[in-house]
C-alpha cells in the first residue's frame, strides 16, 4: 500500500506550480470514505486525456477512514491532498479554483467531482478535453476563441440503484423564463427540476468563485455562470455523459433535512430574477479573502 502524504496549502502550491498540470480535477472530501474509492477509481482509469492531469482532494473536517481509501486506490504522483477545517463546503471548493488559477501556469481545465460521485465512464475526460478544442465550440457556439465553460449531463444513483431517467443538461437554460421555472421547481424542492450543476467545467480564466452560503452553493455557481457576461462562453452539451451523481450522500441528506435547504434556493430564485431583469450584466471576480 502506497502511503500518500497531505499537503500544507504552501507545498500544495509548490506541486502544482513544478507539475504545472494541463488539468486538475478538484475533490471536495467531508466524511467519505465509503464512496470514495469508486470516485477515485473513475479518476485514475482514464484514457485519452492530453498531457498532465492533477487531482486535488481537499479533505474538510473528516473522521472517517477516508486517508486509507486514498492510499489504496490514488496516484501519489498525480494527487495532492489537503487537510484544512473549514467546515464549509463553498470554502473548500473556492480553495481548489484559487489554487489551481494561481498556480498551474498551463491549466486548461477545472473539473469538479464530488468524492460521492464517480465519471460515467474511462473516456469522460478525453471528451472534456475534445470539447474544449476551439473548432468544436466554434462549431456548437458560433465563437471563434475557445470556450470558458462546459455544462454536461449525468445519470442520478440512490442507495445503490441508478436512475432511469438521466439529468440532462439542455440549451434551455440560457432562456430567461425556463430557467426561473427551474429554479422556482428546485425552491419547493421538487428535485427533477435540479440543475446539472455537478457537471459544470471551466477554463481558469472564468473568474467566479462559489458563493458564501451551506446549501446549494453549486446551483449558485451554475447560475452564475449561465446569466453572467461570460454566458456566451458557455456551451451546453446534453450528450456529454459527465458522472453519475448520488442523491442519497450523507451531506444532501442532511441538508435536505434543514431549514437552509430551500432557503438558499429561494433566495437563488429571487437572485435569479433580479438579476436576468437588468439590462446590463456588469460581474467583477469576489474578492478572495471573502471566500476562503
């Protein structure tokens, strides 16, 4: 059994900055063991992909065995791993985009895998990649510069059973008025109606950061995206099977369970509003120190 070391946030940077990785998928850990050596093999069993790959899994608060499924089943040359208490998953995410942006001088792409959830299948990388090939934006969005943003499509898995029906991501999103009608479904909690916000991968010159909220901060993030300046970047892509996301995690379940829930997605949808109503969209990047 391979013994691999935690990073202190300082050495995180340094490995990243010498590896200088084309792409890093980033693992936000709080209490997984039990579904993280599944989302760790759909890591390292890709194929295809071009140049150097980076994973970086920020542990959050743990007390599980978490450590010893990461030393059975990762890359110790392709993984960095960091321990901080943050007890914030939007923190824990932000610290992944900002080390990656900072340091990784030839990054490409960010992907976003949550250590419940595992890539659909050993190719799901190589076609991120190929999406990100400036003809095939070209192609699907009329741009003539690369893509900022990717938005695929995932399969939903409870308690061990996988959903017939997958959570598609779709080209409707970027309407003002089926987008609103999403979000008001996720506001009353009917769960079809969730974004794929799971699925999204951006280039690290898209300068958004998850917001500072305990529930939803994905949904928030995807939102963004899709109604900021930059959604014109963005490409929607419904055949790109990207993970198959659990909806029966111990974090969901437990956030289901408060309050903060459906707060949070009200004041997304209320957000929402306001913000597709004006009839300019000016973003600046948050500044970091209120992130992290």
């Amino acid at each position: 059994m391979q013994n691999i070391s935690k990073f202190s946030i300082k050495r995180a940077a340094h490995y990243i900055r010498e590896l200088n990785p084309e792409m890093i998928i980033g693992m936000a850990v709080h209490n997984n063991a039990s579904s993280l050596e599944a989302s760790l093999q759909s890591v390292f069993s890709q194929e295809g992909i071009r140049g150097k790959f980076l994973l970086v899994l920020v542990n959050d608060s743990s007390i599980d065995h978490w450590q010893n499924v990461v030393n059975h089943v990762a890359d110790k040359h392709r993984t960095v791993i960091i321990n901080v208490e943050f007890a914030k998953a939007y923190k824990t995410r932000n610290l992944i985009l900002w080390l990656s942006r900072k340091y990784a001088r030839n990054l490409k792409t960010i992907v976003r895998l949550d250590a419940d959830d595992y890539f659909f299948d050993n190719r799901t990388l190589c076609q991120i990649q190929s999406r990100f090939r400036r003809e095939y934006f070209s192609f699907n969005c009329g741009l003539r510069r690369p893509g900022l943003a990717l938005i695929g499509s995932n399969y939903q898995i409870c308690n061990g059973t996988i959903q017939a029906v997958p959570n598609l991501a779709d080209n409707k999103f970027f309407k003002r008025k089926y987008l609103l009608e999403q979000l008001e479904g996720m506001s009353i909690g009917i769960f079809k109606t969730e974004l794929p916000s799971c699925n999204v991968v951006i280039r690290p010159e898209i300068p958004i950061f998850y917001p500072a909220i305990t529930s939803g901060e994905d949904h928030w993030f995807t939102v963004d995206i899709l109604t900021s300046i930059w959604k014109k970047d963005v490409m929607i892509d419904e055949e790109l099977m990207h993970s198959v996301y659990s909806i029966s995690g111990s974090l969901s379940g437990v956030n289901r369970k408060k309050s903060s829930y459906l707060k949070s997605r009200q004041l997304l949808l209320k957000w929402a509003y306001e913000r597709t109503s004006q009839k300019e969209l000016i973003c600046y990047p948050r500044p970091i120190s209120q992130l992290l």
